[in-house]
C-alpha cells in the first residue's frame, strides 16, 4: 500500500531541504493526444477530466475525510506542505524547503510567498499552524493518532517552526498530501459549511457539490504551479455499481475511473488503458488479544497458520495483487524479507494448535464483524472452517464505532498506508494505533525500534535497516494478520496522457486531455 526511499549517506547534523518539483516533472509531461467523443477540446481551453469514483467525499473537510482513498479526490482541491514523487520522497508543495535543526526535534518549513486559498485569505505560517492544531484538536478529527510527534507549531511569517516530542525526521513525509491538506482558516473556523463547501489552495476549487453524488470543480488560477495544470475542468462523480463504469468510460459519459479487477478485462477490451498506480495497500484479519479467544495465543496462531494468502489474490485482485503478511507490499522499503512465510499456510499446524487450546473441530464460534458485504470475509469463513473453526459473518453499519472503540473481538481492515513508513507501523502495532484493535496492547520491542526508525534521516545509509527491524519488532503482534495487497486500479482513455507514478497519489501535474 510502493515507492521505495532510496537511502544516502547520513550528513552530520545536516540542513535537511527538499528539492525543487520542476525538474522531476518536466519528464512526466506528455504531449496533448488526438480526442473525440465525450472528451471536451483542449485545444479550446476546455478540457474536462470525468472522473468516477468509487470513493466520492463523504466529507469535504480534509481533517475529517482524509482519511481512506477519499484524500485522493480532496487533493484536488487541497493543497499540502509537501507531495511524495516517484520514489516516494517527501519533495515540495506548498513549502518550498524545510530544515531541521541539529537535535531533530524541531523542523522549520518555508511556505511559499504570495499564495491565497480560494477565499482570498494568505497561505502562511498561520495557515499551517491552524492546520495542524485543528487536525489535532477537532472532535470528530480522523487524524489526531497521526501527529502524536507534534508538540506545537509556531507561525513567523512564511516559516512554521514544528516543535516534535520526540527526534523525528518523518516530518516531511508525513505532512504530505495523505495527512495535512490545508484549510482556509477562515473557512474552518466554520467545519461543518466546510465540510460542503471547500476552500483550499489545490490545482482546483469547487464550483458545485451534490452531496454524495457529484462535484464540479475549475482551474485555479493562483495554484502555485498553475502553469503546469493542463485540465481545466473536473467532473467529479460518485460511481454506480461497479458494473456499469466500464460502459461509462466507453460512451464518454466517463473518461477516468477507479476500477474494480474483475472489471479489467472488460475495459482493456473496450480498448481504455487499464493501469496499476503504484501504492502502500494492505489487507488484514484483526484480533482483539484482550477478548477470548485471541486471549490464547494458541488460538492467535491458529488463524495465522490457517490463511492461505494466495487465494485472496486470485479470488479478489485477478492476479493485480501481492499477498503480503506485512502491512506493506513486498518491494517497499519498510517491507522485512527476513519476517516473510514466518507463519505460512499450514492447515495441519493450525488443528493441532486448536486441539492443544482444547478445541475439538467445530467447537470454536467467532463472530466476524464488518461495515459491508465483503468477499474477503467469505474466504476468511472458508478458510477457518477447514481447520474446525466456525464463523458467522454479521454486518454492522456502524461498524466503525465499535472498531475504533476496540469493543470488536474479530474483524477485517483494509489501509492505504501512508507516506511516512513509521507512521503506518505506528498505526497498527502502537498502543495507540487507529488499526491496533488490541489496543493498548503492543509488541515488547516495538516502542524502542520505531523510537530508533525516528531517529534516523531518511537519507542516512542505515535507514533501511532501522526501518525494517522496527517492522520485525511490530510483527511480533498476536493482533494482526496480514493477508493481500490490493492494486489501485483505475481505467482511462487513451485521450488523457500518463500520469506521474507517484506512490498512492494521483497527481494532475501536467497531465492533459486531448482535444477533437
């Protein structure tokens, strides 16, 4: 859920800057293709991207819908200090350049000048300091648990000094597109007529929402790389079952979509370019260690031995997928080769184990709890009726009370991961992690190993190593089991140009779509 950072050597004490955009980007550029049919004419300064989402905003205030794959769409219209490029490197957005000081526990970001959100208001300091303390202070906040590094922010001018609780060079990754889209703090002073109608300092601004259904949204002009966003118009629509997208985008009533994979192959044979953009996604069965059975670690090892990844990936990615027992792909930088197949699929293993627990076959009864219909909860039924366990599914609306209570015993969960490595291990294995469904429960040596991953600049040589052991520290959780990671899919027309394959973001930077 990958781009890795490729590590170099450590500076002493260094000035950690980014570097410019400018220069990556100018190589993603493609040329303005030939367009028909449902594509509007670039060529008369009117290009429409047409995009069907199956993750439309249920809110439009970053804070409390940045959450999930719905910080894809909001980035159109938010902005944030920093974006990941190809690589996955933390490199400018509205920030032009930041700097740590030489203990790592104070990071000073330089806005850029003369920027205003939609509204008119100045993005500065004070902008980025209202940001952060929202996101940390609002009560219905979806991302509190990801600044817990963040003691305060000071505004002096364009600079927003962030003052850490502890050594942490993730900064710059973590305030990215995922975590900080900022708000006018005029508009927020207001959530909830926020929450309806955006006011950021993103490529676009909105110009109409339908809640839950559509948005219209046009160029901004004072984007501060305006220059290089080629769409002057954006379409956003909740997508209908999955089922129709693909009739959609062939009669030009679409032009772009996230897809489901059983619905690839009928796009390609629609002739629209089916692709992969590159991401951090992983899939997990999560157990509550403070609730019998998963009490037993007998029991917890019994689930893990009794999953066979690999028909995840067959049955629900239609071979687009990785099956991972990680929270992260293989490949990525954080992902621990050493860690892998530490329980793989042994049905044998796993009835011996519930016999030790005192179970004989079809004595044990979960309960397995979930927001929706989900085919992964049926082949987690399968799986566990073939070593003797027997589980009911039941669906829960509100599921996301109880999970995030903690009150659920056995469930299922998804992430996109994040853009700090760190801050996806904290998420699942802290004690204070939203993914951790045994919190306050952690592993013994996972508090000093993500403490020593902090420590280390992401440009030091040993960075991957510290990462990794903290990865192995947190797989030592009787709480998670990994299980597949699932592509971000999407259909396009062949009249709308590559775009840039930065790791979990769809970045509109100068993408075109094609005139008639």
């Amino acid at each position: 859920m990958p781009g890795p950072v490729t590590p170099r050597r450590r500076p002493r004490r260094p000035a950690v800057r980014a570097t410019a955009l400018g220069a990556a980007l100018a190589a993603l550029l493609a040329p303005s293709l030939t367009a028909c049919g449902g594509d509007s004419s670039a060529a008369a300064g009117n290009s429409t991207l047409k995009w069907a989402t199956s993750s439309f905003p249920a809110h439009w205030d970053p804070v409390v819908g940045g959450s999930g794959a719905q910080f894809r769409a909001l980035a159109l219209t938010y902005a944030s200090l920093t974006r990941v490029n190809e690589k996955g490197d933390a490199v400018p957005d509205l920030a032009e350049s930041w700097k740590y000081n030489a203990e790592g526990d104070q990071v000073t970001f330089r806005v850029r000048s003369g920027l205003k959100f939609s509204d008119g208001e100045p993005v500065n300091a004070a902008a980025v300091k209202a940001a952060v303390e929202r996101a940390k202070k609002q009560k219905n906040s979806a991302l509190f648990g990801d600044l817990t590094s963040i003691r305060s922010v000071e505004a002096k001018g364009q600079d927003a000094v962030v003052h850490l609780t502890q050594v942490d060079y993730q900064i710059p990754q973590l305030l990215g597109e995922r975590v900080l889209q900022i708000a006018s703090p005029k508009a927020a002073r207001k959530p909830s007529a926020l929450d309806q109608n955006p006011v950021g300092a993103g490529p676009f601004t909105v110009t109409q929402v339908i809640p839950g259904t559509k948005a219209v949204l046009k160029k901004n002009p004072d984007y501060w790389d305006a220059k290089n966003i080629h769409i002057d118009k954006v379409e956003l629509t909740s997508a209908p079952d999955a089922s129709t997208v693909v009739s959609g985008l062939r009669t030009g009533v679409y032009n772009f979509a996230d897809i489901d994979p059983r619905q690839a192959g009928e796009a390609k044979k629609a002739g629209l370019d089916v692709f992969v953009q590159p991401g951090y996604n992983a899939a997990n069965i999560s157990l509550n260690v403070n609730k019998a059975p998963f009490d037993d670690d007998k029991v917890v090892d019994a689930v893990r031995y009794a999953v066979n990844r690999e028909e995840f990936v067959d049955k629900l990615t239609f071979g687009y997928g990785k099956s991972t027992d990680q929270p992260f792909p293989p490949g990525y930088i954080a992902y621990d080769p050493g860690s892998a197949e530490k329980y793989p699929y042994d049905p044998a293993a796993s009835r011996k184990l519930l016999s030790k627990a005192g179970y004989q076959p079809g004595e044990l009864k979960l309960k397995l709890v979930i927001p929706a219909e989900d085919p992964a909860a049926e082949i987690v039924q399968s799986q566990l009726a073939k070593v003797g366990i027997k589980v009911t599914i039941k669906i829960d609306k509100n599921w996301a009370t109880p999970f995030f209570a903690k009150d659920l015993a056995f469930s299922l969960y998804s992430t996109t991961g994040r853009d700090s490595a760190v801050q996806t291990l904290t998420a699942h294995f802290g004690p204070d992690g939203p993914l951790n469904l045994s919190s306050p429960y952690q592993p013994s040596g996972f508090p000093r190993a993500v403490a020593e991953a902090r420590r280390t600049p992401i440009d030091d040589p040993r960075y991957a190593a510290k990462l990794r052991a903290a990865t192995r520290a947190g797989l030592d959780t009787k709480a998670l089991v990994f299980t597949y990671s699932s592509p971000n899919l999407f259909a396009k027309s062949s009249r709308i140009s590559a775009l840039p394959k930065n790791p979990a973001h769809l970045n509109w930077t100068g993408v075109t779509v094609g005139g008639s």
